[in-house]
C-alpha cells in the first residue's frame, strides 16, 4: 500500500505541476497578463512563446512571422519528433500585438470535442465574412511551439475535451503468470484455512451442546457457570466465536508476508535491469529502463515476439540511395540486403563485402553514387528535360522546413517524415536547393544547364494536397515565373500507376515498374514522381469546386475533398522512382538468430509493401533461404471486390479466396511435416479477412506451426488485433516491441511492451514496461535477467510455501 500510495503521489504532483503551469491571457484590456492553465477558459486569448507547450487546443491567429507560419513539435501527440507547419487564415494573420484584440470579436463554430488528431471541422465569421478552419489552423495542447518567437490563439477546447485527452486511456493491469498462479495457491490455502476453521467449530459447537448433559458433564469446566464463548445453552453462539478463533490460530497457514517479500525481490530486479551497463546506449545516452516491476519474471517466459519493423528493427534514418528516371537506373551504392549476400547485381558491377563497406556516407540521408548525375553531368544526358523536372519535384514536392545551420555544409531541413528529408536533401544536392519558403511561395536555387550556374527561381504555392494513408500521396500545385501552371505529385506506385495519362510510353512505364521491383527486392522503400501541365481554365475551375469542398462542414466533407483531389490529380506524365534504404540497426540478425536458438518465435509487423517487407527479412535473418515460403495475399480482383462491391458474390469472394489458401498451406504443411521450416507472410488486405470470427482460428492454427510469420501492409489496428489473437489464442507471454505512436495499442495488447527510444519521439516508450534504446539488447534482456528473475521468484516462491506446509 506505501509503494502504491507513493506512485499515486507522484502522479499527483505531476497532474498539479502541469494545472498550475503559466501562460499570457489577454484580460480585455489591451494588455495580457499571466494566469494558470487551470483557470483557462474557451475564448480566451492567448500568447505562447517560443519551446512552450500549448495549454489547450488553440486556433491559431497570428505569430511573430508576418507570413502567419509557426511550427509545432508533436512529440507528445503521435511521436513524431519532425516538426509541423501550422498556417494562420489570412485575415487573422494581422492580430501582431495585444492592442489589435481590443475591437477583434469572431465567432467560431466548430465540432464537437473528438479524439481525431488529424482532422477538425469548423468555421470563422468576422465581419460578415465566413473562412473555413482546418488542421492547419489547429494547435492541440501538449504540443509544443518551435522556431517561431511566439504566437496569438484563441481557446476553443479545454480540459478533458482537448484531443490529448479525448485519446488518453487508461493503461491496462498487468500482472505477470507467476504471480496469477500464485493467487489461486493463496486462494486454495483459504479455502483449506475456512475448512479447518469450519470443521472444528461444528465439531466444538456439538461437544459443547452435550456438555450438560448427564454423562457428559465436564465437571472442571464448569459448564453450569459457564459464559458465552463456553455456553451449552448457546452453542451455535459458541460454535461462531470458535470459528474466529481458529481462523485467528491457523491464518499463519496463508504466507501473506510472501506477496511483501516478493515485491521487494523485483524492485531490486528492477534495479539490476535499470543499471545493466550492457543495455547502455552511448550514442543515445539512454539506458534499459523498467518501467514496471510486476512483469520481470514474465521475460523469462516469452513465446512469442510481435515486432515492427521501421525504428525498430531498422535506424528510422532514411537515405536517398538509387533511382529511376525517364526508365533509365541511376545509382550504385550498395544495399544492406545486397551485402548481405556478400555481393551486388550486376547491373552495377560484382564487389564483394568487404568492396560494399567502402562507400563512404558524406551527407546525412544521402548515398548515391553516380558519376552520370553528380556535379552538373545530368545535363549531358539524352533525357535532360526529365531529369531536370524529376528534380524540381523532388525540390519543390513537400511540406519540409529550410533550416539555418551555420554548422552544416548544407541546408539542412526539418521534415514531417525521414523520406520526405532525405528526397529534399537529394534534390540539394543534384543542384536543386530549397532555401525558403513563405505562406505563398517555395524559392530555390536550381542548376542552369545552360550557363553552368544556379539561379534562383521562386514558385507562387497555390495549393497543397496533403498526403494521408488513405491518399497515399501528396501533390502540390505550383506557378512558375513565367506564368505556367503544373501539379507534382508523388505517392506509391499503385496510386500513381492508374492516375497516369493514356499517352505514357510503354517502354518508360515497364522499365520504371521494372526498376521498383528492382529496389523493393533490395528492401528499398519506393515512391513514384510525376506531374501535370495545367491550363488558367482548368485551374480556376477546379479551384472554385475544391474551395467549396474544403469550406463545406457536412458529415461527407473528406469524401468531397478527396473528390475534388482526384478529379485534378490524373493525366499525369511519368517521371521516374526514388528508392530510399532505412538501415538496419547494429546487432539486429545476431541479436534475432539467438531468440530463435532460445525457441521464442518472431513476428515482423509492418506497414511497408510485401516486397521490401520480405527483403528486410532476410537481412535481418528472420527469413532464411532454407524456409519454405507461404503466401496470403488477395489480388488485384480480390482487393477491389473487398472494397464495397455491392453484389453478395462479390463480396465473398475475398473471404472464399482467404479460406482455400489457409487450408492449402495447412495441408502443405501437415504434409511435409516438421522436416521443413516454414515462413508464412500474409498483406494487410488478406489479413482483413483472415482476423473474422471464422478465420482467425484457421489463420491462427496456420501461424503458430510457422518458423517465422511476416504481416506487410498492416495497420495499427490491425497490428492491436493481431497481437490480442495470439495472446488470448495461444494462452502463451507475448511481447510487443515499437517505437512509434502507432504502435502503442499493440505494446498495450501483449503481455509485455517493449518500447524503443529512437526516432519517432517517446510516446512508444511511455506506454510500455520496459524501454531500451535498440533492439539488439532484447537479447540480454530475455535471455539473463528474463532467465534469471523467473528462476528466482519461482525458486523463492517454491521454498516459501514448502516451509508453510
């Protein structure tokens, strides 16, 4: 009760610490002036300084940038430490000191409070005038401003309506097997205590009944003096009052003491763990933390290990290695999968693994060796007009953040993910470099391959269609100088694909779909540039209809701007392919290759395609050329049919289709026996239907008789629900290991969450038991003090219960 009643404390403290933090509220009276978060009400305006957290979900007004721009750090949201733009609506941007609010009165209708981080309905009325409000103008409390000097808001949610705390839930109990099958010992030895006590007061209630009685007087006792605990009138009364007296006597044979003794062993395990200096990341300067006590022994018994693949098992640290342009390859530095195998394709000519370490990384997030695109040399190629406009995408395409850094050769940049860094710095330093950006206009310097020289060239920035996982691609509309009007776009290669013009040459399109094949093998992540000319009058139509989707506040509005979306993003010229490597971090296939020694079975959860997935696992030696390869995968028709098709046929086929393979690859497998290792990689479509209540069995049963299961294309539902099937399935400890927000309902799913402090911020961690910095040193924690702490509680609660008895 005082360690809980201490951990209650602490948590308390930090509650009242975060409710009395300070903030600038305008008082009505032309001047602000600071007051609590606590005290905070909607309405309120508000002034936020420069690495201060926002105190509630604010619209955004205006900031210290004449432009309306601040940037926001939302670690604390969804992990990400990359930061994000946030734009104010022009005709707030103005609001520059506290005397603009004395006569600025809005109202502002908006939805109700939800728990969506990424989307808000609403609008502003000032002046007769109605302007919609996006994301874009939302600032949600705990986020925190960056590289702005401060900004205006006013409160529009506050408290437990704020989107933080409309996502909070609360953690889920975990108790360790150990401890659960020592309760139902403790629950037997009450039984037997109740029993004992039961038995013996029934037997001295009848003896006392009969102590009066002629021949049965007990003359030492007493009885016709007797008082209430030794009544014969009153022997029931007498029978209970035994009762307690034996459960008094005999409590000593229920080790209550042992849970005390039992909870202090593993805070000093906990201390081991924490102060293990072989879990010590020196680059990280971070430690294995346990972040619980009650689950050490269970790291001894884990079966079965639910792992995701980006930061986890790879760096999180994109670099820009080869590409595809107008269907000609570009590039030679070699892959981690390609080493792996001790040499290179020889389309880029043999070398061997000691040749491949050769390569020397000079830029962060780029490795690209080619001596046919560096230093200006492109413009001698036969397709310098593609190769010119693939780098003005790759420059222009994105929604990253020039930063000034006197320290770095380059400009370097602050991106919404490590892809979309490591694209900007390649288009850097193919010569196209983006310097600034405004509300309005994107400038960079580009190479000239007429005068050998750069020049700077300034595109107005009419609109940006963000990416999102459903779009799976963003695009930008863009004007140059000289009155041209174009969209670029990027995204993944099955988007892109059927969004092409009919006009795209056949020769480019196989090469190029060629080449993704290409990289995806090498475990390469992939995306697709190209881009459209548009007319003044295809713009300004498409504008009006867009703007009307965009201010519309009915419940289908996403469907009326991804509508809108699609009706400009089509026709589109082909460019070419990046291909992007996340590295695998140190120790990774030892670390793996051990834990299947030990018998404990990895799962690999991933959202990346199926190709670069399958790759991937072979470097980091979850798949072995060995393993016999089982695939679950829907096809084009199937994966349409499961989209809404609206005939009942239609609708089972993908289900039917599902069925057959998992009984196929059960009969293969009951077949050939346990004289063959099996690996069974299934996609996110197919997975859909394998998780119904009819499947999940089957799909189960195929899983588990599996040396290694990979799941590609997955989401973080799904990567919950898979985790929850195998816990409550098998009945056996799972583990969870992330590092990401979209892993955490799958870190809270297992029996044991793991979490990694790399790249993707701390929300991972937050919600896990254990933290470490990489996934190498998963070894050691499983495999000694896993080993050791379930050794000795089950050593120590053996010996105490022996001594009881």
């Amino acid at each position: 009760m005082a360690k809980e009643a201490v951990e209650d404390w602490r948590r308390k403290q930090q509650d009242i610490e975060v409710n009395n933090r300070k903030v600038e509220v305008y008082d009505g009276t032309q001047s602000f002036h600071e007051t609590e978060w606590k005290k905070l009400r909607v309405g309120d305006i508000v002034k936020v300084k420069k690495d201060e957290f926002f105190p509630a979900d604010l619209l955004f007004l205006s900031s210290s940038n004449g432009d309306g721009i601040c940037y926001v750090e939302t670690m604390n949201l969804d992990g990400e430490t990359n930061l994000k733009r946030k734009q104010a609506l022009e005709v707030t941007m103005s609001l520059s000191d506290e005397h603009c609010f004395h006569s600025f009165k809005v109202f502002i209708q908006c939805e109700d409070p939800n728990e969506k981080l990424y989307s808000f309905l609403g609008t502003l009325y000032y002046n007769e005038q109605q302007y919609p409000l996006s994301p874009q103008q939302i600032l949600l409390r705990d986020s925190k401003l960056r590289n702005t000097s401060y900004i205006y808001g006013t409160v529009i949610f506050t408290g437990h309506d704020t989107k933080v705390m409309q996502n909070a839930m609360e953690p889920p109990s975990k108790r360790s097997s150990v401890e659960r099958r020592m309760d139902k010992i403790i629950y037997l030895l009450f039984v037997i205590l109740f029993v004992i006590a039961t038995f013996g007061s029934i037997v001295f209630g009848m003896k006392t009944k009969h102590e009066i009685s002629p021949g049965n007087y007990a003359w030492y006792l007493r009885p016709d003096q007797a008082n209430i605990f030794f009544d014969p009138n009153r022997a029931s009364f007498a029978a209970f009052c035994h009762f307690l007296t034996s459960l008094m006597l005999y409590v000593c044979l229920v080790p209550i003491s042992l849970y005390i003794s039992i909870e202090i062993v593993k805070v000093l395990q906990s201390t081991f763990i924490n102060q293990d200096q072989n879990m010590y990341c020196a680059e990280s300067d971070k430690p294995a933390r346990a972040r619980t006590s009650n689950l050490n022994e269970e790291l001894g018994q884990v079966h079965t290990i639910l792992s995701d693949k980006t930061g986890t098992l790879t760096c999180n640290s994109m670099e820009f290695l080869k590409c595809s342009i107008a269907g000609v390859a570009y590039g030679s530095s070699p892959t981690e999968v390609e080493m792996s195998y001790g040499e290179i394709a020889e389309t880029t000519g043999k070398y061997d693994h000691k040749d491949a370490t050769e390569f020397k990384r000079l830029v962060k997030g780029f490795n690209f060796a080619d001596d046919r695109l560096m230093n200006g040399r492109w413009a001698k190629e036969c397709s310098r007009d593609a190769i010119e406009m693939f780098f003005r995408v790759l420059a222009v395409c994105h929604t990253a953040i020039p930063v000034a850094d006197k320290n770095s050769s380059g400009m370097p940049y602050e991106a919404e993910s490590p892809d979309e860094g490591a694209l900007v710095t390649a288009a850097r330093e193919f010569g196209f470099e983006f310097y600034h950006r405004t509300q309005t206009t994107m400038s960079v310097h580009e190479y000239d391959p007429v005068s050998g020289g750069k020049v700077d060239r300034t595109y107005k920035l009419l609109n940006i269609l963000e990416f999102s996982s459903a779009r799976k691609r963003m695009s930008v509309i863009v004007r140059m100088e000289e009155g041209r009007l174009f969209l670029f776009c990027k995204g993944a290669d099955s988007v892109i694909f059927e969004r092409l013009s009919k006009d795209t040459g056949k020769a480019c399109l196989t090469k190029t779909k060629c080449h993704i094949n290409e990289y995806s093998e090498a475990g390469l992540r992939t995306l697709v540039l190209a881009y459209r000319e548009l007319t003044e009058e295809q713009y300004v139509l498409w504008n009006h209809e867009y703007s009307a989707a965009k201010n519309s506040v009915h419940t289908d509005h996403d469907e009326a701007v991804e509508k809108a979306s699609d009706y400009i993003e089509k026709d589109l010229v082909l460019l070419g392919a990046t291909a992007v490597e996340d590295r695998l971090q140190n120790g990774v296939p030892e670390c793996i290759h051990k834990l299947a020694q030990a018998g404990i079975k990895v799962w690999i959860l991933t959202g990346d395609k199926l190709e670069t997935a399958v790759n991937i696992g072979y470097s980091c030696n979850l798949l072995r050329k060995e393993m016999e390869e089982i695939f679950i995968t829907l096809d084009n028709s199937g994966a349409s049919a499961s989209g809404g098709c609206s005939g009942e046929g239609n609708r089972m086929a993908p289900y039917e289709e599902i069925h057959r393979k998992l009984q196929d690859a059960r009969a293969i497998i009951s077949r050939k026996g346990t004289s063959t290792s099996f690996a069974l990689i299934i996609d996110g479509n197919a997975l859909t239907h394998a998780l119904t209540s009819s499947l999940k069995n089957s799909f189960l049963d195929l899983a588990v008789n599996c040396a290694s299961v990979l799941c590609c294309r997955i989401s973080p539902k799904q990567k919950a629900l898979v985790t929850r099937l195998v816990k409550i399935r098998t009945g056996k400890t799972t583990l969870a290991i992330g590092d990401g927000a979209n892993d955490v309902g799958m870190l809270q799913e297992a029996d044991i969450g793991v979490g990694i402090s790399g790249a993707e911020g701390m929300q991972a961690v937050m919600a896990s038991d254990f933290a470490i910095a990489q996934f190498c040193f998963l070894e050691r924690l499983l495999l000694v003090h896993g080993h050791w702490c379930y050794r000795r509680i089950a050593a120590m609660v053996k010996h105490c219960l022996f001594c009881f008895f």
